[in-house]
C-alpha cells in the first residue's frame, strides 16, 4: 500500500485521508437511497437533473455564442498556463506586494532563503499562505487584512524531519506565521508598497488575546483552566476565506481548526481521545501539524475543551491595533470558509457562510437588530438566527432556522454544534461550500460548490444522505459547481428564494455527458474547483480555483490554478489570470479606486516569487497599464 506523506497534504486533505469519515453508515443504506433516487430521476440522474437546473440562456450553446460578440469584457482572455510564474492579460502587469518573511517592522529578523528565517520575531513578518483578505480606507490611510491560512511543513521547518516540529520553537514559528496580516500599503512610482513600522501594522497569530461573546461565551464547553469564564481565548487559526462589515471591521473565519489538536495520553482509547462532540469536527486523536507535543492547550487530554473555542468567525477592527479580537459565536461553529455580509433594505445584518467539507451545508446568519451606518454595532453579528439551506428540485429554497424548536437543543448548543442542529432540519448537503459573493447591482448571491469525491458515494459526517440533487448533480463531482441564488422580494432577510446553477465545470474535450460541464465552459475557459469569489462594482464574478492542476487527464487543458471572470447575465466566462505551478489563487480584493486588484497565491511551487530559495506565498497587485479602472 502506498504511504501517504502527510506533509504533502493540505489540512482538508488531511482530514481526509487520517479521519476518513466513518462507514458508521451502512452500505446497504446508502445503496438504497441511490437506486431509488436514480429512479425517481428516470435512471438521468446526473445530467437529466443538472440541465433542468441550468438557467435557460446558460444551457443553450446560441446564447453562449451571441455572448462572445458582445462581451463585456475589457481584455483578451488568456490562455492555460502550466510553468512558474503569474500570467495576466495583455495591457496588464502584476508586481508582488508582499511575500511571506517580509518585515513588517524594523526590529523584525530578515527572511532567510534557506529556512525563512528564525522563530525570534517571526511574529513580525508578513504570514505564509495568504487567503481571504480586504483593504479599508481609514483617515486616508489604505489598510489590508490578509488571512494566512495553514502552514506549508516542509518549507516552513525545511530542518524538521517530515515538517514536524521536534519541538516548543518550532511550534512556535508555525503559530507566527499564521493567523492575520494587518499592515498599511500605498502606492508608490514604482508601485504598490507596505509601509513597514506603520503603527496600524499588526499580526494576529495563535496566541493573540481574542473575546469570546454570543449565545456559547461563558458555556461550561467552553472553559479551560486557564480561561474559567470561557469568554477569552489564545489566537485564531486556519483563516481561510475573509468578510467585511459595513461598519468597517474585518471577518476572518476558523475553517479547519480540527487538525490543531490531538492528545498525548498514550493509555487512553481511541474513543477517550475522541470526545462524541469532536466527530462531527474531525478532532482526532493526532493533529495534523504536532502542536499537541509541545504545547498543552492543543492536547485535548490537557484541555479538552480547547477544539471548541475555535471554528468561529472572528472580528477584527483594522483602525485599532490595540483592539482585541472578538469571536462571534453567533455565526455559528463549522469549518467557516468567508463571511459575506448583506444588508437587507430594513437594516438588519445578513451574513452568509459556507462550511467548507463534504455533504455540509450553507448558513445564513440574519440579525435582530438593524445596521445604521455610524449606529451601534454590538450584538448584529450574534443576537440573530442562523439559518440553514434547502435547496428544492423546482430550483425553489427555504432558509431553515436553527431554533430550539426546530432542533430540540438549546441556543449555545445550536452555536457550538451548529453541524449537529443542520443535520435536525432536512437541509440540502452540498458540494463543499466555499466562498459566497453577492452583487453590489442586484439582490443575488453565488457560492463555489468546489467538488466533492463523495457525492454519491457516502454521506456525510453527520449519516446525512448525499445523493446526487439538482444542486449537487453529478456523483463523484471532481469538477465543481457554482449556484446562484435570488432572495424572494429582493430581501437577503426572507425565508424563501430561487436558485440556478450558474456554471458547472467540466471538460467537453473529455466528456460528452454532465461531466462536459455546462454551456458555458468552453474549450477556451477550462477550470475546475472553484473556490475564492468575488464580485466587482460592475456585477463582473471573479472566480479563484483550487483544483487538480495536474493538466492531465479530465484536466487536461485546465493548466495551473487560475481566476475567471464571469458575466452574471450571458454566463460567458473567460480566463484573465493564471498561477504559478503548484499555487492556489485564493483572496481577491481591490483598492479603493478600483485601479488595483490584490490577488493572493497560496503555495506557489519552485522557487516562485524568488526564482530562489523557498517558494513564498504572496500578494500581487494587478493593474492595467493605463491606470484604467478594473473592476
Ligand atoms: Fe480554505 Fe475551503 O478553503
Ligand atoms: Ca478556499
Ligand atoms: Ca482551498
């Protein structure tokens, strides 16, 4: 059998491959269910019900047609690229922003081409692994919030044996170099630059002092001997997608915080090791990254309450540097991809969020109180009701609300354990939820449904049945799909909207059934994964991928990880970016007169950016050579 190097995977991987999700669901079941599910369907299950969900222009090859006469679209698309560096269209140029080791202060110790650069101040410096991110405009200074989501092992420890750290410092760096960037930028002659020692300048890490307020804070779940009230904790961890308030404060959200904990205790079982509320999370009996070794508050047989004070959404306010972080446990604890926040037109707050593993599900989150811009702001993002979605087949949905009455369980419970209330209500399971955009010009939202091996094929953590549905309509879906959504009365806030799947990704090179993709994947425009999403001030969706760049196979023509841009209204998609080979393109946002966008490149391969040493996740600024607008 094939050993599996840990290190080579991502934490999701991870998760997978160590924590496989139990066959606690017998097979005969789960036959079952798909047998008279493909009969209901009249044995197309795949293709008949994804085509009956396609809008109607999307599915027809006249329309997609038409849309290339009249794009709008200020670029010539690009073709896939498979080598090491960044490619963008002609008449634009990128140049890095900021790379992983940078100094952010002056007292920081510099990078170091062999191994980073040591643990002292590594808290100093620009993280690794960028992701989500947003730039603020206060008093005139232009501020940018950058998640840095996982550690890559090898390369940041290339001494440690397997990327594990031996011990208390190396724990140390990898806790650094997560977390959040916060630091100031401006635009220079020569381009976009950090203001190093600029006194917003602030990294948020692993051992960042954060509150804990909403329905779960002071809950006996959430105390620790070191914490007795479980109102405060240590740092936020695995920021994966990111949020904006419109009160001007940056969401970061915990997706998979599972793999930071394990336990030492060499004489407990399995199942000792494995609290019953840890399975749902996938906390197991090992972490991922070895923290449990060396540092106690991630040794679940220390403090066994740790792994549920993170899987939250945590606000942070970008102006302050002496703020403290708080965590929002009224959003809910799931392995949070980003925070997309809406106003509805009567002032309450609405925040959407997916939770990012196979088989679970969307949320909505929507306020009590209302937003009134320079108002109060306390309790929007937790006195509210989180509410969970179904997707019908008549591309009709409700937004179902976690309740103790729709659940049986109390509000702190429905917080910590929101999977476990999902799973009470007859939601729709999902293709991984990703990030979710809305558009600034009319009342609609998407979310990149990335891909998910097990649709089909077994459920999801929690038993839930996950055959194939018009939302979610290919089993084994290795390419992913986008949905799109239209609240009923242009409200974000009603229970009830209606959906369509805006793209599905394939390869019509290779196949000539559902996994072709929709109309509107073309030759020109192959991808797969989506992931990071965003949508411009002109309605434009900017969509980021994470998928197979092997170019191979049922990829073949998809090249490296790359960012689309999509017409909401024609479908067209073309392909404006590629990545380096290896990378993941994942973070997208602009300044604040829209002449650049910031796009981030996690795990590059090689030797990018450098063209030595150790490959660098960074931030690149796009723009066009004529200082146009672009976007
Ligand atoms: Fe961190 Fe689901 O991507
Ligand atoms: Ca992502
Ligand atoms: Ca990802």
């Amino acid at each position: 059998m094939t050993k599996i190097d840990p290190t080579q995977l991502s934490p999701d991987d991870w998760d997978e491959v160590n924590f496989p999700r139990p066959d606690e669901n017998d097979f005969d079941r789960v036959v079952e269910s798909a047998i008279s599910r493909r009969g209901f369907l009249g044995g197309v299950l795949a293709f008949g019900s994804g085509a009956a969900a396609m809008g109607a222009g999307l599915m027809s090859s006249t329309s997609a047609r038409a849309a290339q006469d009249t794009s709008r679209f200020a670029f010539t698309p690009i073709a896939a690229q498979t080598d090491n560096t960044v490619h963008v269209p002609e008449g634009y140029s990128w140049k890095v922003l900021a790379r992983w080791g940078d100094p952010l202060f002056s007292d920081a110790d510099g990078y170091d081409i062999t191994d980073g650069g040591p643990v002292d101040r590594s808290d100093r410096v620009f993280g690794e692994n960028t992701d989500g991110m947003e730039t603020f405009d206060f008093n005139g200074h232009t501020l940018i919030a950058i998640n840095h989501e996982y550690p890559n092992r090898k390369i940041n420890l290339p001494a440690a044996q397997e990327g594990k750290p031996a011990n208390a410092n190396d724990v140390k760096k990898f806790q650094n170099i997560q977390g959040v960037t916060v630091m100031e930028i401006t635009e220079t002659p020569e381009g976009w630059a950090v203001i190093k020692d600029s006194p917003f300048n602030r990294r948020i890490h692993h051992n960042t002092p954060m509150k804990i307020v909403g329905p779960a804070a002071g809950h006996d779940l959430l105390k620790t001997e070191a914490d007795p009230t479980g109102t405060t904790s240590l740092g936020t961890m695995n920021n994966c997608g990111a949020g904006k308030t419109p009160w001007g404060t940056y969401l970061t959200c915990e997706e998979n915080f599972n793999g930071y904990f394990g336990s030492t205790d060499e004489t407990a079982s399995y199942d000792q090791k494995v609290a019953d509320g840890f399975k749902r999370y996938g906390v197991k009996a090992e972490s991922w990254n070895g923290y449990e070794g060396f540092d106690p508050r991630f040794d679940t047989s220390k403090a066994p309450n740790e792994p549920h004070r993170a899987g939250w959404i945590v606000e942070i306010d970008p102006a302050d540097p002496e703020s403290t972080p708080v965590k929002h446990t009224g959003l809910g604890r799931l392995k949070h991809e980003n925070a997309e926040v809406a106003i509805a037109p009567d002032g309450r707050v609405v925040v959407y969020m997916g939770d990012d593993e196979r088989g679970e599900y969307l949320y909505r989150f929507v306020s009590n109180g209302t937003y009134q811009p320079g108002g109060p702001t306390e309790g929007l993002l937790n006195d509210g009701t989180l509410y969970v979605a179904r997707f019908n087949d008549d591309q009709t949905g409700q937004w179902l609300a976690l309740t103790p009455e729709s659940t049986g369980m109390e509000p702190a419970d429905i917080a910590i354990f929101t999977r476990l209330a999902a799973s009470k209500v007859d939601a729709t399971t999902m293709d991984r939820p990703e990030w979710v955009a809305t558009s600034p010009v009319a009342v609609e939202a998407y979310c990149c449904l990335t891909n998910n091996k097990n649709r089909g094929v077994k459920p999801n953590g929690g038993g839930d049945d996950t055959s194939a549905n018009p939302v979610n309509p290919r089993e084994t879906n290795h390419y992913g799909q986008i949905v799109r959504w239209r609240p009923a009365g242009d409200d974000h806030a009603a229970d009830g909207f209606d959906w369509d799947l805006y793209v599905m990704a394939g390869n019509p090179t290779v196949h000539s059934d559902a996994y072709a993709g929709s109309a509107n994947v073309n030759e020109g425009n192959l991808f797969n994964s989506p992931d990071g999403m965003a949508i411009d001030s002109t309605g434009l969706v900017w969509i980021q991928t994470d998928g197979d760049d092997g170019n191979e196979g049922d990829f073949l023509g998809n090249g490296n990880n790359q960012m689309l841009v999509g017409d909401p209204v024609t479908g067209e998609i073309v392909r404006f970016l590629t990545g380096p080979s290896g990378s993941e393109v994942t973070g997208l946002t602009w300044s604040d007169d829209l002449r650049t966008m910031f796009v981030g490149i996690q795990h590059p391969g090689g030797t990018w950016p450098d063209g030595e040493g150790l490959p660098r996740s960074s931030i690149i600024a796009v723009k066009r050579d004529d200082n146009g607008i672009l976007g």
